[in-house]
C-alpha cells in the first residue's frame, strides 16, 4: 500500500517499523526450526487462504458421521424396499416419456412410526416452523432419523394415508403425479434432483398441494448444497434429533407394554450393554434395533445380557464378513477399503487411493505376483459399484476455488464404512502392516478431505490397539518435519482422546510431547487442542496452548493460531477467551510469546469468516461476534492496535485490516461496526490513529488492491 502524500501522515513504515528493521525470509532450512521472528512471508501466505479452520471442522464432522458407530439403518432405502412398499402405482406422463413410480407406505410401518416417535420439546418447535407449509425440505444429518422424522410430520399434519416417491423423482414429476389429498415423502432425495429445484416450481407446487389438501415432505443430508437460493424459504432443520435412550424406552413401550418395558429397563446391566453398543454418534435406527434384539430374546426365554451384547455388535459385522470374503476379485476389496474410507467423496478420489493400495499389497511378499496382465475393460465402473454395495451420486463439493460439480461414492447402508475397516483391520493380520503404511502415505495427499479421513481412520484403529498405534504410527507422525503428518497425528488422536477408556493415555501421550524439546512435538501437540480434543476439553486446550506459546518457533505458533481458530469457528463462546489470552501474549516481555500472539491473532483475524446463507460475502466472524459482547469488542480493539504498531507483522496486519474493508464494503451495518473497532484500537494512540487514517485513505484512493471507499469514508468519520 502507498502512502498518501498530501496529508503529511506517516506511511505503515515510518509508523511501525522498527529502525533495525525484522528481514522476512525465513533463514532455516525449509524441514527445520524456523524462528518466529521470521515467518512474515508464511503470515501473509496463509491470510491469503481463509476459512481453512472452519474446513478443517466440516472435514472433521464428516468423517465423524462416516465412521459413526454404526448398526442396521432402519428407515433407509433398504427397509423400505422390503417392508414399507405394498402397492405400486405407475404414472405415466405420455408416450416415451419417463415412468413415475409411487407407493403407499405399509400401514404397520405407519403405525410403528406414530407410536415409537419422540416428540420431544425440540420436535415441537419443528412441527410449528412446519405450521402452514404444504411443501417441506428437511434437512438433516445421516443417522439422526430423519426419515422418521418426515413420516410423523405428515402424520401430523392430518394425512392418514402416505405415499412415496422414489429418490430420483424430479421435480415436474411431482406434481403431475399428486392426483388428490394424502401425505406425499421423498426419502433422501437424489443430489442431482435436489438442485433441480427451483423457487419457482416449489411456489406452484405449494399452492397445488393446498387445493388438493395434501402434504409433501422431502428429506436430504446436511451436506447438500442448492442450486437456487430461494428454495432455502421452504428448508427446515432437525436441528437436535431425540435422544438414543428416549428412542430405546418408546420402542420398548411399544414393543413390550408399559410394564413389560419398565421390568426390562431394570434389568441389571441392560442399560450399561445399550450405553455400549449404542454410542453418541449412532444413527438414531440403532438405538430402535436393540428394543427389537430386547423382544427377540425375550420370545426366546430369557434376556441374557451378554448375548445381547454380542449381537448387537455382530447385527452388522457379520453381514460385512459375508459380504467383504464374497467379493469375485481382490481389486473389488481394494475398492471397497477405499470407499469405506473415502465414503462420499468423489470417485476418482477414491479410485486412486485403491489403486495405490492394490500396489502396496501386491508388492509384499505374502502376496504372488499376477501372471498375466489385467483387462483393463473386463468390468465397467457400474458393475464395480454395485458389487462393493455403493451407489455413484451427482452433487457438487467444495473445493477452494469454490463449488464444483462432482460424482461421489457412497455406501447404501451409512454402517458399511467403519464396518468393512474394522473388518479388515480385526480378521487379515498380514494386511495391518501395508494397512497402516497406506494410510501414512494418504498424508501425502493433495486433498484435505483425504487426508483428514486417513488420520480418522487410524485414530478407530487405535482405540482397539493404542498402544501400538501411538508406538508405530502416533509418535513418527508427531515428530514429522512435515506440517500434514503431524496433523495427521493430532486429528488421529481424537478417538481415543474421546473415549472414556483411552481418555487418559492420550492425555499422557500429549503431556509427553509437550514436556520434550522437539519443535515438532510441540507444533503437533498444539494442534491436539485445536478441533481433535480442544472442542471435547476446552478448558485443558486453553491452558496448555498457554504453556506451549512461550517458544520461538514458528510453526508452533502457527499451530496455535489455527487451534485456536478451530475453537472459535467450533464455539462462538470461545472467542473471548481466545483473543483475550492472544492480547495477554502479545504485551508479554517474552518476545517469543509476544510474537506467538501477534501470529494468533492475525490467524484469528484473517481466517475467521462469517458466511452468510447466501454463500457470498460474509462479514470477519470476530467483528460480528463483537458487534453483540462489549468485552470482545475491546479485546479486538486491543488487538489492532498492538498489531497495527508491532515490530514484526504489521504490515501484514494492514493488508489484513484492507481484507476486512473489502468484506464489510457491500453492508452498510457492517462498514459501521469495522469504523467503531478500528476508532475504538486507536483511543488514546495518536499513532494508531495516523497509520488507520493512512490505510483508510488507501482504501478509497490508493492504488493498491485494496478497493473500499465506503468503509474508508465510514472509517474516516468514525474520528
């Protein structure tokens, strides 16, 4: 940024920069320490990529929900082939044109669904959002019943006959096929359908349903994307699903009376087997399949505990063996491995990653080498598909460069995935080995999401052999020059961090790092407290993130920085405390922990940003979030203008600040709240005060890239 001539002020330079001046280029080697004082180029790389702690967080919920304790999916596409269908009717809408298919849901299921529901307090509040609607998109996470979840919606709202289209119905379909009144549900609506909707078609299709006096209901996952915003008005969140024990006591009522269900819940032992079995990131279908293995074993004789237990941890294991071992081809198994991995990311994502497997596992002695050459066109993709029990689906991903539209690959059945490597990992002990090397390969990936899934992954396996995991693959990630292995290692240790009985052992395996001198085990044990245990035990994150930020290494500081974004992208609530500690660091006279605490903040700073619904714009999530708390309003304050004057990053905090200007430049209330923080850093600094008055008239005149002369004059005013 130029300075401004005319006004006489002092240029960012003059203003901030310290008379020896700090040189900009690290000096260390590229796989070394690298002093703190020397990350100015890494600072200003990595503001120019925001929104990598909120990827990191979406990546690592996903692959929570992937490899969530899985069971039978009750209510999936499946069950509903085999129970819920008892009548098909064809539509067909003229010559050649294609066929609608339309069932009526089996009358038990219906009756099951109404008797066995929770509803709950926060179901209540999604039936009056409902109130009024003739055409509902639910929108909900795999697992969370949300299937059953649309049936008592329509249930609900009066209709006592329902019927179902097929996923892949389309949206001028619907409508020509609605002949009369009824409740009408879509059951995870196709991807690609999904973002053929259109405002438009939703309005018309409302007002049809309500002269006929029917109800429509579809259902899709937290994950996708739509094409046309104005369908959002007729989107409607299961934002908190009811609770597993709830579900478990409702279908025991149902299943076996009121008193038969109160003698079977004091059972001793019944409720520590379904605490078991039945984890908190079960699908919800799990917790109905352990009332029905309860009425099994009851019709038997007796309720015995133990075998209760081991069928409901064989229901699916069992199912996966058959399959799994009956695959024709190992390349099928390959596949398979890495689809269970990759669950739900693009296809040729995962074909590579299997195809790298196959070469690791081909290459090892155990395994002959293959004498003749393979056709490369003996099966197509969809046999291969099909065989590994997975469907292709058209949607779009994320990607840095915005969305894109892609073909993903997912198991039907969302048990599948931890199933098949647990599977492998537990019954092909000669595989373990090659196993655990392709997966430290995977860090080497070029995409996030493969990465992340790799790291979940052997953070499964270590929670059935921690001590070798944290031994073999832990501890050499961990001490890796390589800033993706040592992720890796913190991301793996989240399972067992968050396990009851690996709680403490992961704890000590941290405290461990931290207590030696490697700048890499203090770099991985930094981002341990960042998404992968920060978010299960904040308070404990908070104070050794203080004990690690009195260091001059940089990527430890970078590590804490996207820690602490993490939490903050995590919990609103932690952005006091985080940039409150930040401050504290950057006024200390240790110069290693002042500059951790200018890196931390100017992470906080220029990652940390708030998207609004439409997608575009958005405004710097610490501005919103200070706009409503006055103590985090002066802790930013204080901040920017520490920053804005430090020796070391300052002009890096400018270009941050000019980033900030650009994203408030479209919203008028936002233009306000970025003038009153940046008066408010400069109270009682008349130096603060020039430099912000200096970039202010960058913004609206200069030639830089910065281009924001709204907020500039907003600015300007403020003083």
């Amino acid at each position: 940024m130029s300075p401004d001539p005319g006004a006489g002020a002092t240029t960012p330079a003059q203003a901030a920069t310290p008379a020896a001046g700090v040189p900009q280029q690290p000096s260390a080697p590229a796989d070394g320490p690298r002093r703190i004082r020397e990350a100015g180029t890494e600072v200003a790389a990595n503001a120019a990529q925001p929104r990598k702690a909120a990827e990191v967080n979406n990546l690592r919920r996903e692959a929570d929900v992937v490899f969530a304790s899985g069971g039978a999916y009750f209510g999936s596409a499946t069950m509903a082939d085999s129970v819920a269908r008892d009548k098909i009717v064809y539509n067909f809408a003229g010559p050649g044109a294609r066929t609608t298919v339309v069932y009526r849901l089996d009358a038990n299921h219906v009756r099951m669904v109404q008797e066995t529901f929770v509803a709950d307090a926060a179901y209540a509040g999604l039936l009056g959002r409902c109130r009024g609607r003739n055409v509902i998109i639910l929108q909900a996470a795999r697992g969370s019943g949300r299937g059953a979840t649309a049936l008592r919606l329509l249930l609900d709202h009066h209709q006592s006959e329902i019927f179902g289209f097929t996923p892949d119905v389309s949206p001028d379909e619907i409508g020509k096929a609605i002949g009369g009144s009824g409740g009408y549900l879509i059951e995870d609506m196709d991807d690609r359908r999904i973002r053929e909707l259109t405002a438009l078609t939703l309005h018309d299709l409302d007002a049809r349903l309500g002269s006929l006096g029917a109800k429509l209901v579809v259902t899709m996952s937290a994950g996708v994307t739509l094409a046309d915003s104005g369908v959002r008005r007729f989107v409607v969140q299961l934002e908190r699903p009811a609770a597993h024990r709830a579900i478990l006591e409702s279908h025991l009522r149902y299943r076996l009376g009121p008193a038969g269900a109160d003698d079977v819940l004091r059972r001793p032992g019944l409720i520590a087997v379904f605490d078991e079995v039945v984890t908190s990131d079960s699908a919800r279908e799990r917790a109905a399949e352990f009332a029905i293995r309860v009425e099994d074993l009851l019709s038997r004789g007796r309720l015995d505990v133990d075998l209760l237990r081991a069928r409901m941890r064989t229901s699916v294991t069992a199912e996966v063996e058959t399959w799994f071992s009956g695959l024709a081809t190992p390349s099928l198994k390959y596949l398979a491995i890495a689809a269970a991995l990759l669950d739900g990311l693009p296809y040729q994502t995962v074909v590579e990653p299997a195809e790298s497997l196959q070469r690791r596992l081909e290459s090892t002695p155990s395994t002959p080498a293959p004498t003749t050459a393979a056709d490369p066109f003996a099966t197509g993709r969809t046999h291969r598909v099909r065989e590994i029990r997975a469907q292709i689906v058209q949607t779009e991903v994320m990607t840095r460069l915005g969305k894109v539209p892609a073909e993903v690959i997912r198991y039907r059945d969302p048990a599948y995935p931890r199933a098949v490597l647990e599977l492998v990992w537990r019954e092909y002990d000669e595989l373990r080995g090659a196993l655990l090397g392709w997966l430290s390969d995977l860090a080497n990936h070029p995409v996030d999401a493969v990465r992340v899934r790799a790291a979940a992954a052997v953070g499964l396996i270590s929670t059935t052999a921690f001590d070798h995991i944290s031994k073999s693959v832990l501890r050499p990630w961990a001490a890796d020059h390589k800033e993706n292995k040592r992720e890796m290692a913190a991301y793996a240790l989240q399972a067992a961090g968050r396990s009851t009985r690996l709680r403490q052992q992961a704890l000590a395996l941290v405290d461990e790092w931290i207590a030696g001198q490697s700048w890499q085990l203090h770099a991985t044990a930094a981002r341990v407290y960042g998404s992968a245990l920060g978010t299960t035990l904040p308070e404990r994150a908070f104070d050794e993130l203080d004990r690690l930020s009195e260091n001059d290494d940089a990527d430890v500081a970078f590590a804490i920085g996207y820690s602490l974004a993490e939490l903050i992208d995590a919990d609103h609530a932690h952005a006091l405390p985080a940039t409150d500690m930040t401050v504290r660091w950057m006024r200390s006279r240790h110069q290693g922990r002042s500059a951790t605490g200018e890196i931390a903040f100017l992470t906080l700073a220029a990652d940390l940003v708030a998207v609004p619904e439409s997608g575009q714009g958005g405004w710097p999530l610490l501005l919103q979030l200070a706009t409503a708390d006055r103590a985090l309003h002066h802790s930013v304050a204080s901040a920017w203008d520490i920053t804005l004057n430090g020796a070391m990053f300052h002009e890096i905090a400018q270009d941050i600040a000019g980033a900030w200007a650009e994203l408030t430049e479209p919203d008028p209330r936002a233009r306000q709240a970025l003038a009153l923080m940046l008066a408010a850093a400069a109270v009682g600094n008349e130096r603060t005060e020039k430099i912000v008055r200096w970039m202010a008239r960058g913004w609206m005149t200069g030639p830089g890239a910065v281009r924001a002369p709204r907020t500039a004059q907003a600015v300007l005013a403020a003083f």
